[in-house]
C-alpha cells in the first residue's frame, strides 16, 4: 500500500516537450514510472522520449486512458491546464510549477473541489511511492520503500526529512509536497487522512514552514483522527516577522503563523517536534522504539 | 510588489471610489502650481514611502498656504523617512502627494486580503479606523467583521450589507458602501492584488464614504499580466541587494548576524538559518539559490552575499536533486576562483552523487571547509564566524 500514486498509475505530462517536461520525465521513466503518454497543444501525433504526444488532454484520456497528470506548463497557462485536465476526467493532477497567480488558484480550487479532483501543488516537489511511481522532480535515488509517511510544504526540505528515514533505515510509504503557496491544492489535513488509512504506513512526518495557519489547523486535526504517531518540523523558527522568505508562504504577518506559535500548538496536541533540522530521523527513531 | 499611496489612489479613481482631488510631486518647485490646481485654501501634503506610520513620524502635515507646501517637499525630497514600520535606515522620499483638505467626522477601518484558511478574498471591516487595527483585533475582536466574499457572487451587496452594519454606516452611506464593494473586488481581482488597505475609510463633514490612505500589494506571480503596475515599481523602496538578487532570480532578504548563507530551496534555507541559530551563530541573510545551482547563479550568490560587510564566513547548503552534486561543486569552486572571496566558505552537499562532490571539493586548490554532515558544516561556520 501507499498514497496516491503506486504501480498501477498511468501518467500524463503536460508540457511534455518543454525543457523542464523532458527533463524529469526522462528521470521518471527512469525511476520506472508508468508514463503513457504527454500533452503539448500542436505536437500531437509526435513521439517523445518513445512515449505519444497529444494536443489535448481530452485526446490523451481517449487514447491512452491516464489516471493522473503532472503539470510542467509556464505558470501562466497552468490554470488553464489544471481545469483542462480537470475536465478531461483526470482525478489526480500534480502541478509542478511555482509563480501561479493566487487569485488564479482560487477559481481552481473551487472547481477542483467541486468536481471531486485531488490537486497537488502548485509550487511542489511532487508525489514518490518510492520503489513504485516518481511523479515529481525529487531525486529518486535518496527514497527507501518503507514505512514513513511524509508530507512537506518545501521541497528541499523534504528532501532531508526523507534522506534522514532513509539513512536510519525506516524508508517511507509515500511522499507528498503539497507546495509553499498560499493557496494550494491539497492541505496537509488532506493527506494525513490519506496516510491514516494506508497500512503501511507507520509514523507520519510533517515538515512545516512559518506563515499562514495550516500546521495549526493540522495540528487540530491530529488530536482528535490520527492515531499514528506524528512527527513535525517547522522551519522558519529564526526568521523575522513581516519579512517574505521566498515562499509566497513564508510570510509572518501581524504576529500569526509564527514558529513559536506553530510548534506550541502541535506539542499540545500531541505532535512530536523536532527542535532541529537535523534531529527530524532521530526524532522519528525515538518516537517508534517508545510507541 | 507594493504601490505608493497616490499610485494606489490612481486605481481607486479608475474603479470609481471616492478619492480627494490631488497630485503628485517630484520636484519642490511644482508644489505650489500643484496646490493652486487643486484649489481651495488647505491641504494635506504627504511623503510617499512604501510604510505606515507617516503621520507620526513627520511625513504628513496640514498646511494652508502653497508656499509650505514647497518647504515641506524642500524639507522631504531626497531624505529618508523613518517610521516604526521602517527599518532604522528609513525609506528614501523621491514624491510627495499633495491633497485637497477633508473634514473629517469619524474613521473607519477597510482593508481586504486572500484568506488562506477560507481561501477566499476576505473584506475586514472596524468603526475603529485610523489606529492600529491589531490592536483593535485583540482589545475589542467585536468590533471587526471578516467577511469572505466571492467574486461576481449573488450575495455580494449583502455581505456588503453585513460589514455595513459593523461599520455603523446610516442607510445613505450604505448605499454608497455596497457598489464600492463590489467595485474593490473588482479591483483586487482584476489587477491581480493580495491586499488593500484603507485605514482610515472616512466619513467626511457632509455625511459621505470617502478613502483617505490608499495601502496596494500586487501579487508578484501575476505581474506578467498587469504591465501597467510593473511599470509602478519604485526599486527606491527596497534593499538594494534584495533588488539586485530579484533580478538575478535569486531570493535573498538581508539580516542582521555575520553567517552568509546559500541555499537551495526556501524552506532549507530557513531550516539552516535554524540550525546556524540552534548552535549559536547568527545569520547575516536568507539566501535560496533556486532548483539549479549552476556556476554562475552561485556566483552571483556569492556577490550579493559578500556585498554585506558584516559577513565573516559563507556556508553553503546544497541537497543536490535533479542536479548532481559533483557538477554543483565544480560550480562553486569556479564561482570561488572568479569572485575571488576572501572569507571562509564552508559547503555541505548532500544527495545526488555527494561523495564525488565532496572529493572534488576537497582536492581544489582554495580555501573550502567540505563538510558532509549539515550539523558539523553548521558548527564549523559558527565556529569560524566569532
């Protein structure tokens, strides 16, 4: 078991063909990705990377019959490229690309909704079942099957949450980067219920960031419907109030959504933080030996 | 990115919501043609700075006569404002914006932002303007109304409605209250904004809604499509580094320690602020390098960094991804040699090939601190910074 992704997705990409599209989908297929096929309007009927290109998602989903898509679109036509691939019939989109126009998010996040499709992203990492489905741009190598959940706002810093579970050996059930914009698709609510409900995973790992209320309303969550144990890690701890540290995300302001108010509110629920970067594996170590 | 107010102002005309008759100046000399186009016998001259707090600290004055409008842009132009909202530096003055006098008979509070947690656009409204709202927030949370709100909603005049009534606006000015919702939001969508403030929204002597301060932030990711706001970018108003990265693409914001710091991603870059933090260094910046540290993006890092005089050494945090380590510390040593930096550079990469980048590092012939654990590479940099 897993979430989201696993053996039996079927992957499209759009923007197959751009620089970034080819890229990672080369690292994709690598890592053994079912990629079926990618969409590029006016390259439809071409083949890339061995794999057919489509001028529509519509054509894609006729043709190779895909179960989710990855976005590599410029952010300025990923609204268009989310509702289209929404439409379409696809119910679970993984948007890569970071600079949406946030009032763009709102009107897709509504529909999304309405509709009944999962989104992830925008400005992710993306999704890994490590050993199974990279549907992202994270590095491969440094995942472990296993049975660690992790979900992230960031992407390098997800990174080290997984290299750590990797290094003491735990692995992870699946990773997901739910993006540092203030208007993502998924929330970490979203995926800890996910994880709750995946039998292999065993402890689940919430890297957090300053700004916005989140990890708060997460932490809420936990209390009261996660029964695994809960490691988080908020970073941001040092960094000075109404200053924007390149995440739309990471903004503290009038004094809400700071680190301190974060990691008070996840220890009162029950939440085990990590005080460190760098102690979020032995944190996890810990928790396990005593659980 | 923000606006000045009278660029603000020049929005508001455009959607119809009542603004004072005024103009801006650059120059001390057009002060006085300024007031006497404007007419009447007092007015307001204010300096335009991208902060709050102006009134207190000097930059807004009542005035009646035009000749001190011209001492008060002679006293202003070229100088820098500081308020509690700056930072010790102040904000340089290059405009002064020259008002038409309002009676004023009570101030109120307006202000929208996109509400991450309802993610909707969300009106905060208080009969307590011209104050600081926070304040208000905590003392009397009664007398503020959030009230979410969507774009070409059917219910929109009675949410206005709603924010009316805590307001404390008579049925005239309600009347006047519900389009100039509806024409806000039209603004905040239409121009791409993620906030707008008007604090204070005031009821003038004559019993009518007016908009005194004008507060605009423009969604930087949407700029692409709002050519005539870019075109509203004052680079006066910020850090000179800080511009200077964002045109290289980098994300920089300077701080106050002595620990340069080069990072990729933000959240590793504030993780490793933590970490320097944690062993007892001080960080000199926030740095995120991007997903692709190629040799000269890191030397452009390197520039911005060592521009700050306080930095005694760098440390360099690279999880190596989609790019490999190895070609990452060959982009750093080549970014070294041609900057020529004449600090400590400690570097940690982590992932893709780390070993090999490592060694790389290790046998070139500068002055590199390779150091693979982020702790030890943190302790190190520390360490060399007292």
């Amino acid at each position: 078991m897993s979430i989201l992704v696993n053996k039996e997705t079927r992957l499209i990409v759009q923007g197959f063909t751009g620089s970034q599209g080819t890229l990672h989908s080369e690292q994709s297929i690598e890592y053994g990705t079912n990629i079926v096929g990618g969409v590029t309007p006016g390259k439809g009927g071409k083949e890339h990377l061995g794999k057919p290109v489509f001028n529509s998602v519509k054509e894609a989903v006729d043709k190779v019959e895909p179960n989710a898509s990855i976005i590599f679109v410029p952010a300025r036509f990923c609204k268009d490229s989310i509702m289209e691939a929404a439409e379409a019939g696809i119910k679970l989109i993984i948007c890569i690309t970071e600079g949406v126009p946030t009032i763009d998010m709102l009107d897709v996040k509504k529909y999304v909704d309405n509709v009944g499709v999962r989104l992830i992203g925008p400005n992710c990492p993306g999704v890994i079942t490590p050993g199974e489905a990279k549907l992202g741009i994270m590095p491969g190598n440094i995942h472990l099957p296993g049975s660690i959940g992790i979900i992230s706002r960031s992407g390098t810093l997800t990174y080290e949450a997984v290299k750590q579970t990797t290094d003491l050996g735990f692995g992870q059930s699946s990773c997901v980067g739910i993006g540092g914009d203030p208007i993502p698709g998924s929330s970490f609510i979203d995926m800890l219920k996910l994880f709750e409900e995946d039998t292999q995973t065993e402890a689940i790992v919430m890297v957090g960031e300053i700004g916005g209320t989140a990890e708060e309303a997460a932490a809420e969550y936990i209390k009261d419907n996660i029964s695994k144990p809960v490691i988080s890690y908020i970073a941001g701890q040092t960094a000075p109030a109404g200053k924007r540290m390149g995440h739309a995300g990471a903004i503290i302001a009038g004094g809400k959504g700071t680190a301190a108010d974060k990691i008070s509110k996840l220890k009162e629920c029950g939440v085990h933080v990590a005080d460190n970067l760098v102690e979020i594996g032995n944190k996890v170590a810990e928790v396990l030996k005593t659980n | 990115m923000n606006l000045h107010e009278y660029q603000g102002k020049l929005l508001f005309a455009e959607y119809n919501l009542p603004v004072s008759k005024g103009k801006v100046i650059f120059d001390a000399k057009n002060a006085v043609d300024a007031c006497n186009e404007i007419g009447g016998t007092k007015w307001v001259v204010k300096a335009q700075v991208h902060a709050g707090g102006r009134g207190k600290a000097g930059g807004v004055e009542l005035i009646d006569s035009p000749e001190e409008a011209e001492a008060f842009a002679k006293r202003w132009l070229g100088k820098k404002l500081v308020t509690y909202q700056t930072d010790k530096e102040g904000q340089l003055v290059n405009s002064i914006l020259i008002e038409e006098c309002t009676n004023i008979s009570k101030e109120l509070y307006l202000s929208a932002v996109i509400d991450r947690d309802s993610q909707k656009i969300v009106f905060i409204g208080s009969s307590e303007g011209g104050v600081n709202i926070e304040e208000v927030a905590t003392n009397s949370p009664e007398k503020i109304i959030y009230q979410a709100v969507e774009f070409k909603d059917k219910s929109l005049p009675d949410h206005a409605k709603n924010i009316a009534n805590v307001l404390k606006l008579n049925d005239e000015q309600t009347n006047q209250f519900i389009p100039m919702i509806d024409n806000l939001l039209r603004l905040f969508v239409e121009k791409d904004l993620s906030l707008l403030e008007i604090n204070p929204l005031v009821i003038n002597s004559s019993g009518d809604l007016h908009c005194l301060d004008a507060k605009v932030n423009i969604d930087s990711n949407a700029l692409f499509r709002q050519p005539e706001l870019l075109e509203m970018h004052d680079e006066t108003q910020e850090d000179p580094r800080e511009a200077e990265a964002a045109k290289n693409d980098l994300s920089y914001v300077s701080l106050d320690g002595n620990i340069g710091c080069m990072v990729n991603g933000a959240g590793l870059a504030m993780g490793t602020m933590d970490t320097i933090k944690f062993f007892g260094g001080n960080p000199a910046n926030f740095l995120d390098v991007g997903g692709t540290a190629t040799q000269e993006r890191v030397a452009k890092a390197f520039k911005i960094i060592l521009k700050d005089p306080n930095v005694k050494v760098v440390l360099v945090n690279i999880f190596g991804g989609i790019v490999r380590c190895d070609v990452i510390a060959k982009g750093i040593i080549a970014a070294i040699k041609e900057v020529d930096i004449k600090v400590p550079v400690v570097v940690r990469l982590e992932g893709n090939n780390a070993d090999v980048g490592a060694k790389i590092l290790s046998k070139a012939n500068i002055k590199i601190e390779s150091i693979n654990s982020l702790s030890d590479a943190a302790k190190k940099a520390v360490e060399l910074a007292k």
